[in-house]
C-alpha cells in the first residue's frame, strides 16, 4: 500500500472537468486508488465519491493505492494535481 499526501492547487479544486480528468487516470491503474479528506476516505475511480468530497482549492488530500501498479498510480495521480490539470 502507497500513500501520498498533496495539496489541491487548481483555481476550481477536484469539480466536474478536473475530476472527471483525475478519474480517467485512477482507471489506468489495476490498482485499488482512494482519496482521503479528512476523515472521509472514497473511491478515486468513482466521479460521485470524489465529488462528494467537495475539494477546493488549496484542500490537502491523502491518495491511498493498493495493488499491482500502487506506486505508478500515487504518483500519477499526484502529478496530474501538481500540473493543476493542464493537459
């Protein structure tokens, strides 16, 4: 099990286009990927757990990937947030 904690940056933190972007990427991934806010932990492959997360900008969050490809997932996923996105 990996476990990465980032910050959130983008002017519209993890909302409707950046999460679904952020979604397709956790689906590369054999791996088993949940964001964590809080206390509140969802799936990083379902647009409605991330959502429900209500990230904004400047929000730490904690990715958690387990499986085959766990690392490579984290630090994909970490990128995609560092890049705010951009494609």
């Amino acid at each position: 099990m990996v476990t990465k904690e980032t910050v959130v940056n983008n002017q519209v933190g993890l909302h409707a286009r950046p999460a679904t972007f952020f979604i397709q990427k956790a689906n590369e991934f054999k791996s088993s990927v949940w964001v964590e806010k809080e206390e509140r932990r969802v799936n990083a492959k379902s647009l409605l757990g991330v959502l429900s997360l209500g990230i904004v900008k400047g929000t730490p969050i904690t990715l958690i990937a387990d499986g085959p490809d766990e690392e490579d997932a984290v630090n994909a996923l970490v990128e995609l947030i560092n890049s705010d996105f951009s494609e």
